[in-house]
C-alpha cells in the first residue's frame, strides 16, 4: 500500500501465511480458477536436515504417512526420519550421503492446491472478482477521500474555535461582564448580544461568569494560537497531496509497528 501511495502503481503481491516459512504461490489454472498452493519448509542444521513446516491442511499424521510410503517406495535419498514434532514440525530427515535438500522429490515437489475466491461485494452492492491488488488500489483511494473529509471537519471544528475565542476576547474587552449583571434573563441576554453582532450569543451567555476576566484574554490567545497551528495542518493536508500521502503512510507504519513489528 505505501508502494501505491508513492508512485499510483501495486506491486503484485505474494501470499504470506504468519509464521509459515514453506512456499507459497497463487495462480490461474487453465479453468481460470486462482489457486492458492503451499509446500514442505526444509531447514539445514549442520549436517541434519529438518522438515520445519508442511502444505496447509497437512498434519503430523499425513506427513508421516508421506514419509513412510517414501520408504516403502525406496526413495533414493532417504535413510529414515526422527520425529521431534511438539508445537511445531520438526521432522529429522536421515538423507543418504552425496544427495542435496533440493533433490528430496516427492517432498520439495509436493504442495496443497486450493481454489481460492476473490469475490467480493462492491460499493455498489454488487458480486465481483476483485483481485488483492485491485484491493489496494481501491482501499487507499477511498482511504483519501475519507481523510479529506475528515480533515475538512477537523478544520471546521478549528475554525469555530479561533472565532469562540476571538469573541470571548471581545466580550471581555468590551465590558460585558459587567453589562451582563443589568440584563435580568439568559433570553434577554442573548438578544443583546445578537444586537451587538455576536455570532455566538448562545454560547457567550452560558459563559460562567468567573471566566469573563482579564486573565481569559491570555487563555483566549493561546487557544487561538494553538487552533490556528492545528487549521494549518488540517488545511495542508486538504490542499496538498504530498502532505495527506505522507500522514497515509506514517499511519501505515505506526499500524505495522503496533501489529506487525
């Protein structure tokens, strides 16, 4: 996904099983099928060659069976195995001398073959194929246009609190903490400060009357300062694409570091 993000263009990917170290491969059959397979993991240890991991859906007991019909057969490189399995596949080969791991035939070549669905419902509500790297393309480009929406209602959310603020600091300025004491009701209030040109009339005659002071002008300016910094990275990152592609991929990175590290 981050490859997409930086040049609009996906890698075709691999599949990739956790902790499965065999390998793994999907492609079409002549049915036009995808067929994911997966075969024997093969691990050298000095001289000891270990079966580490086999085909998917594979277990100790069909392994076993694998090897023992390899014996019965004759196969020219195998002397006889030691089973250390507990958790995991760890299977001893005894391999006749002067044969490599790589001429093992009947293991290396063995692997699990599956039909593998891509269908998948689309947007519109309809069945379709969609290949993992039409995923991709697909996720990271609504992805964006989510974030902008985000970004456009974080900077809203900015703005109205910079226009709060600078209010407040008017009010104060003006008196009105002292003016408010003549007005005898909270909608009598309002209404003179609607007069007055206040946009947040509501808001202001809600303001506890402790704040009204000198002291909150200061607190007004750092918020305002503060809010205009964050307006300036929300804004950024809707006008410039570079900018949003670069959070995308800090994301992306915080996520692989979290789940994946």
């Amino acid at each position: 996904m981050i490859f997409f993000l930086k040049t609009a263009k996906v890698r075709k990917l691999n599949p990739w099983v956790r902790g499965f170290l065999g390998p793994l491969r999907y492609e079409k059959n002549e049915n036009n099928d995808f067929i994911f397979s997966s075969g024997f993991n093969l691990t050298q240890e000095g001289n000891a060659v270990f079966i580490t991991d086999a085909p998917q859906s594979f277990n100790r007991e069909r392994v076993v069976a694998l090897l023992d019909r390899l014996l019965e057969e004759k196969a020219d490189y195998l002397g006889g195995y030691t089973d250390h399995s507990r958790d995991r596949f760890r299977i001893e080969l005894d391999i006749k001398r002067g044969k490599k791991s790589s001429q093992l035939h009947g293991i290396t070549d063995v692997f699990n073959n599956e039909v593998t669905a891509y269908n998948m419902i689309t947007v519109e509500g309809t069945l379709a194929e969609i290949m993992p790297e039409e995923v991709i393309r697909r996720f990271s480009l609504f992805r964006k246009k989510h974030l902008i929406r985000r970004f456009k209602r974080l900077s809203a959310i900015e703005e109205e609190k910079i226009k709060k603020n600078n209010e407040l600091i008017r009010f104060i300025r003006e008196g009105w903490n002292k003016k408010v004491t003549a007005i005898k009701s909270k909608s009598d209030l309002e209404l003179t400060l609607k007069r007055a040109k206040f946009v947040y009339f509501e808001w202001l005659s809600a303001m506890p009357i402790y704040r009204l002071t000198l002291d909150e002008v200061d607190k007004c300016k750092k918020l305002i300062a503060e809010a205009k910094q964050q307006l300036s990275l929300f804004q950024h990152r809707v006008k410039d694409d570079s900018k949003l592609v670069q959070f995308m991929i800090e994301e992306l990175r915080e996520l692989k570091e979290r789940y994946d590290p």
